[in-house]
C-alpha cells in the first residue's frame, strides 16, 4: 500500500508553521505497515491543489489531505477533491448539530460561512471530529482510498488514533514493532551495512529513523497474533545485531543514560571542563544516579584549588587525584583542549583506560559531546 500525503496551505510553503501533521500521519501509518512514500505541501490555491491531488491520486493508493476544512475563502479542499472526484457535497447533519451547539454554549453568533464545514464529499464515511468543528471524511474511489483530515494538530491527532486508523488494519492480524536503537554510527553507514536486508524486506519491514545524537532501526511484523509477530522480528533483529551490535544499546524507550546504569555497578565521578552541566543533568535522570556519581565536578577555580588540579595537568594526572580524592571506581574526564576535546575513561582497579580526542568539528557543542561521553562510557563499561 504506497500513501502520499498531501497537505494543504500556504503558510506551510511560507515557512510559517512547521508540517507536524505528515509526519504524525507517517509515523502512526508505518506502524501498521502502510508504506508513505511522499510527502506533498501546496498553497491555498484550488488550480495548484487540483493538479497535485490528481498526480498523486494517479501514482499512489492511498491519498491522505491535510487542511482547508475550514470555514473561510480559502478553505477549498473537499470542493477541489469532490470537483476532481466527479462528486457533490452534502451537508452532514450530526457536524453541523455539533456546529450550532458550540456557537450557542459560547453565546456567540455562528455565521453562515461556518455552515460550510458541515458540508461533506456525498459517499464519504464520516470521521468525527472531537475537539474541533469541521469533521474529516473517507471514501474509495476506483480502488483509490482517499482521506481528508483537518489542518490543526489538536483536531488532527484524536481523529488519526481514534476513526482513521481502524480503516487501515487488517482485523484479522496485528501488527507488532520494535525499535532497535544505536549510537555511534551514522545512518549513512548503517544503511550500508545493511542495505541488502532493507532491500529485500517483505515480512517484517525494516525502517530506519535517524535522530538527534542516534539511529533506530523499527522492525515491523504483520502476523496472525503477537507472539507470531514476535517470532518473525527475531531473526531480523539477530542479523542486524550479528553485524552492528556493538552500537546497539537498547530497543524502543529505552534512552542512552539508562543503557549506561545497566551495566554499572561500580562508582564514579565525573570531571567536565565542557558540557557546562549538561551531562549531568542526563544522568541525573537515572534514579540509580546518586547511587554511583559520587561526584561532579565543573571546571572551576575553587574545584581546582581545592583538588590541586592545574592547567598542566593532562587526563592521566587529573584522573589519579580524582581517585585519591573520592575513592571512586571509575574516572570519566573531559577536557578542552585548543583544537580538540579529550574523554578519558579509567578503572584503575582494573588498570582499564580508554582515551579519545574529539575532533575540532565538536568544539562547542555541548550536547553533542555530552551525548559521545555516554557512547564511549557505556562502550567502557561492557568492554569490562
């Protein structure tokens, strides 16, 4: 099933808001194994709308329209679909029961545009609308699914979760997914590595999503019950990891910094010359946090004077005075340095270091080398 979905309104082309509603659609239709394999924004325009809605209503098998349900002029989605559809509008009268209703709890004078987003494409299933006024509507059309949704988030969501997605599940499977979730590579080289896998998916579907610091790879597996969901994910899920499993650190909401308490046992204490308490705050998430920190220290003069710490001082030399200091396990310190950043990790209970230098490409960004610290400690930790 290849979905496009084409939403509609001039202020997405002008950059004003953002086009929150596709990717909501996307992500909650990939779910359940639909494939959305465009994204389409046009402007208030019904010659623009018109030519746009046809090409991807020839090209694809479902259509998803987003906006201009509206009450105002340039509110011209159903009539342009219903026009191209060879169809008329009716007027609903349950919509526009709920209409009037709100007008006259608000006291206000409805006026009569506002009799418009009542008016449905004849032969459409309703979708209700619980928070907003104009309701969304879904009809077939020569073996074509076509949907149309409003344009507010808030009206948008509940109707996708609650009417649209029942027409899209098949009642006699379910659909299972899980998410596997890596760091410390790119999407780029995960792709590649497994590209003839993500090539030949069918049964389940392998879809990777690169975030902010991260990469996820979703599996999702269509089957007669959960458990024969589940059976098909795992042999997917053990190729992936045979060939990228050192970067795996945990599957769905699973985050880095409880990766990282999961394979801890042992304290440790932490000196930052960079992240500026960003780091911290990560890691203070975990309620096992102040179990094991038992100690963070930022880079200040009253820290270093009171742990005789100087600017001469190298990784090595700092971590030794840490451990004296607060008879910790392990040492994690971060440095800045001219042209580069340093993370050294040590257990010198174990005599286990691990030291790297961050390029001059992270000077400064804090979040992102806050982000590589818990890589490279969760890295430490199961390497012992």
């Amino acid at each position: 099933m290849r979905v496009s979905i084409l939403s509609v309104g001039t202020e997405i082309l002008l950059g004003q808001i953002a086009n929150t509603n596709a990717q909501f659609i996307s992500k909650e239709l990939n779910e359940l194994g639909a494939s959305v394999v465009r994204h389409v924004a046009v402007g208030d325009n019904p010659k623009r709308l018109e030519s746009a809605f046809k090409e991807e209503l020839d090209a694809h098998d479902v259509v998803i329209l987003t906006g201009g349900l509206g009450p105002t002029k340039d509110d011209l989605t159903k009539q342009t679909v219903a026009q191209v559809l060879g169809k008329g509008l009716e007027m609903n009268g349950q919509a526009m029961e709920f209409i009037e209703n709100y007008f006259k709890n608000e006291n206000r004078e409805m006026t009569p545009n506002n009799k418009q987003q009542a008016l449905v494409i004849e032969g459409s299933a309703i979708l209700k609308n619980d928070v907003g006024m104009a309701p969304g509507m879904y009809l077939e059309h020569e073996h074509k699914q076509i949907v149309l949704l409003p344009g507010p988030p808030k009206e948008l969501h509940p109707m996708v979760k609650q009417y649209l997605l029942p027409y899209f599940m098949n009642e006699e499977s379910v659909i299972q997914s899980e998410s596997l979730k890596f760091a410390g590579i790119g999407e780029s080289s995960l792709e590649t590595q497994l590209m003839d896998l993500i090539d030949n998916q069918t049964n389940p579907t392998i879809a990777p999503l690169a975030g902010q610091h991260e990469v996820s790879l979703r599996i999702t597996a269509n089957a007669k019950s959960k458990q024969e969901a589940y059976e098909l994910i795992k042999p997917v899920k053990q190729e992936i990891l045979n060939r990228i499993g050192t970067f795996y650190y945990g599957s769905d909401d699973k985050s880095m910094e409880e990766a990282v308490f999961d394979n801890l046992n042992q304290t440790f204490v932490v000196y930052d010359e960079i992240t500026d308490g960003i780091l911290l705050s990560r890691l203070k998430k975990h309620p096992n946090c102040n179990h094991y920190l038992k100690a963070y220290l930022n880079n200040d003069d009253w820290i270093h004077t009171l742990l005789n710490i100087s600017e001469q001082d190298d990784e090595e030399v700092i971590s030794k005075k840490l451990k004296e200091r607060f008879n910790v396990d392990i040492v994690v310190v971060i440095l800045q340095r001219t042209e580069h950043s340093i993370v050294y990790i040590t257990n010198m209970q174990k005599d286990k270091k691990f030291n790297s230098t961050l390029s001059q490409s992270y000077v400064g960004k804090r979040d992102r080398i806050s982000n590589q610290v818990l890589i490279d400690f969760l890295n430490f930790l199961r390497d012992e």
